[in-house]
C-alpha cells in the first residue's frame, strides 16, 4: 500500500487529469466516464470541500471561490438523491459560509478600509447566494444534513447581529431570510415519523423533577433528537435577539393556527385524528414564548396612566377582564380549547409545564383555574398511568398550588376529595434485593418526588381564607388514614429481630415475601409515612408569622400533636433504625415551624433518640437540625440546649478523632467539621452563647474555643478557616469587653488543640489547664475600664466567660499575626484574601471592646 501511495496513485492521477484536460472538449461522454472513475476513490464535493477550506488571504479565498464557480454549480445540482450525498453538499456549503462569512466582516470598511470596495459586497453576495441552499439543507429530513450546516447557521446570524448593531435595525431581506430561518428552525423541532415521545423535561436542569432523566434513555436516536434540539434553542433564542416582534408574532401564528385546527377537528368529531407531533410542537413553541419577552411577561394589555408624583408614567397591575396580550390569547386558547384531553401523553405534559411557567396568568383569567385543576387530579395528572407523566405531575402540581394558593380556595374540597386514593406511599424496593443492598443508602426517587404532593395539600389546607374548622376537619381527612398505618406497622416493626442497617450479605440475593424482604419493606413504609406527614406540615405557614401569641394555636396544632407523639413512639420503637432516625428528624424539622412553642416540650426526646446511635453522617445532618431548633426557640430553649450541649459537642469529637479508611470518610469528616462551626456559629447568632457558660458547660469552654483556635489556623480548609474565625469574631463581641478583674487566677497557657486529640480529655470532658470556673449564667460581672469602647460595649445582660480575657490575649490576639505570616498564607489566592478580612475584623473588634489595653498590649 506504501508503495502504491508512493508511486501508481500520482501516476493515476496525472493520467486522469491529462485525459481529462485533452478530452473535456473532445468526447464529454469520455470526460464524464473519467470523472466517475474518479468518484470511485473520492467525492468530488469533499474535494471541493478541502480545496474551499485551504488557508488563503480575505482576497485571494474570494478570486478562488470565484474561479471554482461552485456556488453557481450548487444552483445547478440535483440534491434530492441520497442521503449521503445530499450530507457531503451540505458540508461543502458549510464551509464555503464559514470562509465567507469571516471574510465579510474582516473586510467590512468600518473594520478594515484598507481592502477594496467591492471585497465586502462580494463576499455577502456570495454567502447570500447561499441561502437558499443554507435553508434547503437545514429543513433536510435527515437530521445529519441539517447538522452539517449548523456553523454556517451561526455565522450567519452572526453577520445579521453585526447589521442590526451598525444600523439599528435588519434591512428588509434579512428580516424575510430570518424569518424563512425561524421557521425552519421551528419546523425542524417537530419530533420525526419513527420517533416516540419520552417524559423528559423541557427546561431541565432543575426543573426536571419526576422525569425521566436522559442518562437512562437507551435509545440513541432519542438522545441524538434530543440534543439536536436544545442546538436549535440556540438558533432560535439568537433569532428572537434579533427580531422579538418576527419571533412572537410567528409564534402566536403558529400556536394559535395549531390550537383552532384542534378545536375544529374536536368539532368535527375527530380530535383524535389530530397528529399529536403537531400538538406537542405548538405547545413546546407556547412554552418557549415567554423567553423571546424581555422583563416579565404580560398577559393582558393594561392602559398606561400618568401618576402624581411628577408626571411619572405607571403601568397598573393587570386586572380580570382585561384585553389579553399574544400571549395571553395563545394560554386562553389552550386551556380552552381541551388540548390536554388529547390523548399522547406528550400533550397533557407540556400543558402542565406551560400553566405552570405562566401561573401568573391566572390571576388575571381565573375561570381558568378549574379547566386546570380537572386535568392535574384526573388520568392526564396525578392519575396518568404513566409513571414518569404522573410523577412530573406530582411536582408540577406543587408548583401550581404554591403560586396560586389564594385563588384556590373555592376547590380545595373537591380537590382534596380527587386525590385521596393518590396520597399513599408504597415501598418501592427493588426485587430481588442483593447481597451488597443497603436501605441506609438506597434512593427512592419516586417517593422523593411524592413528597412534592404532600406538601401540595398542606399548602391548600392551610389557606388562611378557610375557617378553622374547616382546615381541622381537611387535615384529619388526610393525616388520619396514615397515622392509623403507622399504628399497624409500628405492631409489625416491634417484631423485626434482623439487623435493618447496613448491607442485605448473606451471599444470595433476597426475594419478596421472604422474611427478611418484609422486615426492610415494613420499616421503608414506615419511614415513606413519617416523611409524607413532615411534607405534609411543611405546606404550612410558620407558628410564628400566622397568629399572634394572643391568638393561641392554629386549629391544626392537635392533630400536630399527635403526628409528633407517634413519630417519637416510631423513633424509640426502632432508635437502631437510620432511616428511622432520619425520617423523625425530617417530620420535625417541618413540624417545628408550624407548631412553633408547641413543639418545645418534645426535644428532649427527640434530641435523645437521634442522638443515641448516629453515624457520622446522621450527625453532619443532626447539627443544622439542632442550628433550626435554637433559631427558632432561642431563649425558650436554653435549659434542653444546656443538657445538650456537651454531649453533643463530645460525640462530635469523637468522630474527627477516627481515623478515615476511605475517601468516604474523609469527605465525611470534612462535612463534619463545617456542621461543627456552623452550630457554634448559630448559637452566637441566636444570642444562646450564654448556653457554653453555665455551671454545667463553663469547665469546658475551653475545650471548644482550643477546637474553633485549630481549626482557624489550618490553612488546608480555606471555608472552615474562615468560619472558625468568624466565630471567634462572635466571641469576642459576646465577652471581650471583659477586664482583667473579670478573670480570676492565670491559668497556664492552653497549646495546640487539646480535647479534641484526646491528650487532655479527662473522664468529664474538660480541658485541664485552662479552668473557667464557675459561672452565673446571668452574667452581671465588670468590664475592662480601658478605652470607653470596652465600657460602652459592655454586656451586662449577658452571662461573663471568666477566663475569657487572658484567652484573647494569649491566643487570639497571636494566631491574628501567626496566620497571615504562614508560609501557606497566598495572598495572591481571593479565598485566603477573605481570611484576611475576616482576621482584621477581628482585630477591630478587640480594639472596640478592649480599646487602649489592647494598644498598649501590642506596643509591649
């Protein structure tokens, strides 16, 4: 093969070109039998292909197109033959745009006066010759011709953008090739013939709770449509830049053109024979339409008025009645129309991500909302028979409820009474479960979404414009049937003897209805209901922001009670269970808020249960929990917090003393640390600082300022460095006004991070060597004299840290200086500059507690 490379493939090629020279006059018939031979080794358009990208000078690429005249033989082709022949033309075109159009903006005269005249009108009658075969191929049946010009797409857009930006505006024959573009665009997103529709998101991201997600679609053609797709969301938002007013109007066209074919088919008795393609694009186009709107959308047409205040011009909120914009004709019409009865489930799934996209439209067409709410709760909605539709809608329909939940009172009821046989929970373990299964670990994404739901029909419950007694007598409807089946597998749970964390092992896989399957799959529901309960309090308001203290509890406050009674009976009945624990610190964590002081006299227990047998993990999620509790009782809460605290603080310690055997645990660890100061952070910030300095917690003060001193000066974890100082930022304005008369006796002098490595942990947990003392938690002692700042900012009401003073001056005060001067100290690097900040916060706030002792400190 070398040696035909080397020399019988260039002597068959100078003898085709001889004869092709001698005979293109002679004998054409001769000449054509030539050049197919040629086509035999290569294409002649992936000839041209190369030829057109050769790297060349503006001129020279424009004298060479123009000798090649392969813009004109493309005029003259036939490209309807086959596939692969129609995708080689349309790379040639591709490139011939992509070394036009750069040609035309760098010989632009406003960019480049040094070329001649006609150097830039040749170049755009060029590439404008190539539209047309642009537009042809970008509507190709097949989605890799249309692929293949995709750059030569963008550049032209490109050259509109560069024409609106110099005049102000598209000149005519670029306004009708843009839109000829659009519509291609639009034409080319409708799904093909041989396609079958998948739930996947039309905004992902975020927003594709309960889909399907992409990463389990095995079709590759599915995939491929996919993202050829989102590729023409980017054509199309750059078409919308350059013209809204092209964009909406076509849109509203073809919307509103789709949508009353419908209704005239339905008409007519045959809505059925509607191609649901056509639907599905429409509806896809109505959803994409708000995104070509700059600001917020408006639905109706409301008069501008001019206002008092010095002529201003206010535009008032849109009112029920008023005349609809585009956009708003195109939602009336759907929702109208019945499209969503339409039977595709691609239908029924992009009506609801449109409603929910442009909730707002409702309040100002709220004789919509029943049309709407008939479909979420009926067989298109919550009751779809497909999975992945009925799970979009469980997260769709929170998303409704939640923007519109004052509209929605008058349907609650028959709401409530729809949805009754959709508010269970089911398992959903795998079957069989392998040896290597593990219910602490395993993802229940279905359940997950459900909670959405729950949470749905606490928000419609607890609407304020529904009577008490009402509310009472929804909530019991809902809550009643799962606390009775928390009743009947708790019964169940008090029979399980197996272990319930961990791994299945045993070396066979686990079939349903064995033994063991039903002693994971009855604590699995029972966690599933625990955790639709806290869903369901977590529709509703904060205690605190609904009523008044004068007003006394909501109405729902009793059945409350009783999910947090029978969560504690779960959590001690099955304390060894993690799911268990996890699911009762999730109730009540949604619990807390709405019952508010209610909830306080079921801490202790609560507290004690979670705490008993937590993973290292469960206590990373347990230490912001308890950040929520002191935030929201503060002062209410100190004498738990006081019990707590230390137990608390010493289970911490005990985990960052284990050694990490994985890369699991060190991230486990990390986490660790940042829950650790962000609960010490809180206290300070919940003014329960005065919870480290009681008689049950003083001895060991030290102990937790050494752990925030070490963690400060490790250079290794730039957030956890600055939080440490943060905190001791808080410390410092909580007691550093304190003098020297406020200290007692020197202790000597605290090194490294003792406690936490263990070398000064005694039986109590204290720190020898740095005693605090005994401390009267109201506080009351005297404060430095120096510098008015120290007098001024004095807290007398709240509780001294003796012991506190000689700390400052001893540690803080130092690693203020030793930090910066670390050699791994980068103040070239932004996250050390932040510490740097936070560092010379700190030394402000001494200098304003301490004033002129400080000074004379630093001056010794």
């Amino acid at each position: 093969k070398d040696r035909m490379r080397e020399q019988d493939v260039p002597r068959l090629a100078n003898t085709w070109y001889e004869l092709l020279t001698e005979y293109k006059e002679r004998n054409l018939d001769f000449a054509e039998m030539l050049l197919r031979i040629v086509g035999v080794y290569v294409a002649a358009a992936d000839c041209l292909t190369d030829i057109v990208k050769k790297g060349m000078k503006p001129m020279d690429k424009l004298q060479l197109i123009s000798v090649l005249g392969v813009i004109e033989v493309l005029q003259q082709i036939d490209i309807t033959s086959d596939a692969d022949f129609r995708q080689r033309v349309a790379r040639l075109v591709n490139n011939l745009g992509l070394q036009l159009c750069p040609i035309w903006q760098e010989t632009s005269s406003s960019t480049n006066p040094n070329y001649p005249a006609n150097a830039n009108i040749t170049a755009y009658t060029h590439v404008s010759h190539l539209v047309p075969n642009l537009l042809q191929f970008l509507r190709d049946d097949d989605y890799e011709v249309s692929e293949a010009v995709f750059g030569f797409l963008r550049e032209t857009l490109n050259i509109f953008r560069t024409i609106k930006k110099a005049t102000g505006t598209l000149p005519q024959e670029q306004k009708e090739i843009l839109r000829q573009i659009l519509e291609s665009i639009v034409m080319k997103m409708k799904y093909g013939e041989d396609m079958e529709w998948v739930c996947v998101s039309i905004a992902g991201g975020q927003e594709s709770v309960g889909t399907i997600g992409e990463e389990s679609i095995a079709d590759e053609d599915m995939l491929n449509f996919l993202e050829f797709r989102r590729e023409l969301k980017r054509f199309y938002d750059q078409v919308a830049t350059l013209s809204a007013s092209l964009t909406t109007n076509f849109l509203h066209s073809a919307v509103t053109a789709t949508l009353t074919t419908y209704v005239s088919q339905k008409a007519a008795g045959s809505a059925a024979t509607s191609d649901w393609r056509d639907l599905e694009l429409a509806l896809y186009l109505l959803y994409l339409y708000g995104e070509v709107i700059k600001g917020v959308p408006q639905f109706a047409v409301t008069a501008a008025s001019v206002g008092a205040n010095g002529g201003r011009v206010l535009h008032p909120t849109p009112q029920a009645g008023d005349p609809l914009t585009p956009l708003g004709e195109c939602l009336y019409e759907m929702v109208k129309s019945g499209v969503s009865a339409y039977p595709h489930p691609s239908v029924s799934a992009n009506f609801f991500e449109i409603v929910c996209r442009y909730s707002n439209f409702f309040e100002i067409r709220p004789d919509c909302i029943l049309e709407v709410l008939e479909a979420f709760v009926d067989a298109r909605g919550l009751h779809h028979p497909l999975a992945a539709n009925r799970t979009r809608a469980w997260y769709l329909f929170w998303r409704f409820v939640k923007e519109l939940r004052s509209r929605l009172a008058p349907y609650i009821q028959s709401v409530l009474g729809s949805i009754q046989d959709v508010l269970t929970v089911e398992a959903n373990l795998p079957n069989p479960l392998t040896p290597d299964f593990d219910l602490t670990t395993f993802k229940d994404s279905m359940f997950d979404t459900k909670t959405y739901l729950f949470e749905a029909v606490g928000l419609l419950i607890s609407q304020e414009s529904i009577p008490a007694q009402q509310q009472f007598e929804y909530l019991t409807v809902v809550v009643n049937p799962f606390l009775s089946e928390i009743q009947q597998s708790l019964e169940a749970c008090r029979s399980i003897q197996t272990a319930v964390n961990g791994p299945v092992g045993g070396g066979t896989p686990v079939l349903a209805g064995t033994a063991r399957y039903r002693d994971l799959e009855t604590v699995w529901v029972l966690r599933h209901r625990l955790m639709a309960l806290g869903s369901i309090a977590k529709g509703f308001p904060d205690a605190a922001t609904k009523k008044s203290a004068t007003q006394g509890p909501g109405p729902c406050v009793p059945i409350f009670k009783q999910v947090s009674e029978i969560t504690l009976i779960a959590l001690e009945t099955l304390s060894r269970s993690q799911v268990i624990r996890s699911a009762a610190r999730f109730t009540f964590g949604r619990l807390i808020n709405c019952l508010g002081q209610e909830a306080q006299p079921y801490m202790p227990t609560l507290i004690t249960g979670l705490l008993q047998e937590c993973s290292i993990m469960e206590l990373v999620e347990f230490l912001p929990f308890m950040g929520q509790v002191a935030h929201k009782f503060k002062a209410t809460i100190a004498p738990i917090l006081n019990e707590l605290f230390f137990p608390l603080v010493q289970k911490v310690f005990f985990f960052l003393e284990q050694v990490p055997s994985g890369t699991d645990e060190v991230m486990a660890l990390v986490e660790l640390r940042k829950s650790y100061l962000s609960f010490l952070m809180g206290l300070f910030s919940s003014e329960l600082e005065g919870v480290l300095c009681t008689e049950l917690n003083g001895p060991h003060l030290n102990i937790v300022l050494q752990s925030v001193l070490h963690y400060a000066q490790d250079l290794s974890d730039i957030p956890v460095s600055r939080s440490a100082f943060g905190i001791l930022l808080k410390a410092v304005n909580s007691w550093g006004g304190q003098g020297e008369s406020s200290r007692g006796a020197l202790p000597p002098t605290a090194n490294g991070l003792q406690g936490i490595n263990g070398s000064s942990m005694n039986g109590s947990g204290s720190a020898p060597g740095f005693a605090f003392g005994s401390t009267d938690p109201t506080g009351g002692a005297g404060h430095g004299s120096n510098g008015s700042a120290a007098g001024s900012e004095g807290s007398g009401d709240r509780p001294e840290a003796p012991g506190f003073y000689q700390f400052l001056y001893e540690h803080i005060v130092r690693i203020t200086f030793e930090v910066p001067m670390k050699p791994t100290f980068d103040l070239s690097d932004g996250q050390t500059m932040l510490i740097l900040g936070e560092i010379a916060g700190l030394q402000k706030a001494i200098f304003m507690k301490q004033g002129q002792t400080f000074l004379s400190y630093l001056n010794q």
